[in-house]
C-alpha cells in the first residue's frame, strides 16, 4: 500500500551530515506552507512618444499666404506701429470710429506668456464665445513684443493674421494708448445670425 504524500512537499535532500537536525527540521516546518507567488502581469508598456506635425512647416507657410491675400476691398494699413484693418462690406466710418475708441468694449483677452499654439487656440475661443454672447467690441492683448528679440513681436503679428481668418472679424485697430496702444487691438464683430 502506497504512502500519503507528504503535505509539506517532497524533502529536497537530506541534510548533510554533521548539520544541526533540530535547526533544519525547524525550518522545514516554518516554511511548510510556503507557496510559490503567481506570476505577475508584465509592466505596463511605456506611454507611445508624442505625436509630431510632419507636415507642420507647409501648413504653416500656406495658412500664412492664404492669410496675406486681402479679398478685394478689405483694407489693411499700418501707419508706423499702429494697425487697422476692416472688411470691405464695413464703411470705412466704422472703422475710424473704432481706431478713436468709440465703442464699448464689452470683454478682452490677455495673450501675453502663451505659446503661439496656445494664444491661437484661445484668440479662437474667446471670439466664439464673445459672439455668442453678443459682444460686438473686444479688446485682444497681445504685447508689444518687447522681449522678442531679433525676429520682431510674434504674437503682435500672428494676432492680426489670425483675425484676418476669422470671417466673424469686421474690423480690428491698435487700441488707444489708455487701452495699451500698439500691445492691444479693438476688434469688432459680427453679430450671430
């Protein structure tokens, strides 16, 4: 007749000889009950590297000439630093009326220390926005360009050309010195339909 088997597992070896027996067989029967841990799921696998604009140069230089070419009528003057700007289906009174600062500016938005990407996404947003709540006139902050170095004010630039794109844009004008002057415009907006 057959043995039981061990509950313990089966004994790897005897002890050699000479070893303390007491000693081995008190650690036999601590670790009786020892069982293997199960395996582990492997590591999480590394987040994937982010995504690059391979095409990002071409978009850019392409958005920048579809921005430069003025539809016939819309008018686009800089007198020293100081910019207007108004669509041809606005009277040019309008347009001279917001450069003295004549209407209400109902909201505004400070762009200073945001990345290009960044004040483009939130130009964007503000003038959805502004327009769905009605405000006709706002005031956009974006610097002077002071700091820019060599290549001149970026956002100073990039500003108007954004505007430019926005079909909801009438017109834009350097603000008044007392609202920031050549580091902030009025822009004026179409209302929603």
């Amino acid at each position: 007749m057959p043995c039981d088997p061990d509950p313990r597992g089966p004994r790897t070896q005897p002890d050699p000889p000479g070893a303390d027996n007491d000693d081995a067989e008190l650690f036999r029967r601590a670790v009786a009950d020892v069982r293997p841990l199960p395996d582990r799921a492997p590591p999480p696998a590394p987040p994937p590297p982010p995504p690059r604009a391979t095409f990002r140069r071409a978009d850019d230089a392409a958005a920048l000439a579809e921005s430069l070419t003025l539809g016939p009528g819309e008018l686009l003057t800089e007198n020293g630093e100081e910019v207007a700007f108004r669509r041809a289906r606005l009277a040019p009174r309008v347009l001279d009326r917001l450069r003295r600062g004549e209407f209400r500016v109902a909201d505004e938005i400070d762009l200073h220390g945001l990345s290009a990407a960044g004040a483009r996404a939130a130009l964007g947003e503000f003038l959805l926005e502004s327009r769905h709540r009605d405000r006709r006139c706002v005031r956009v902050i974006h610097g002077k360009g002071r700091r820019s170095g060599p290549r001149g004010p970026v956002l100073k630039h990039a500003v108007q050309v954004w505007l430019r794109q926005h079909d909801s844009v009438l017109a834009f004008a350097s603000a008044r010195n007392v609202d920031g002057g050549t580091g902030a415009l009025y822009v004026l907006l179409e209302p929603e339909r």
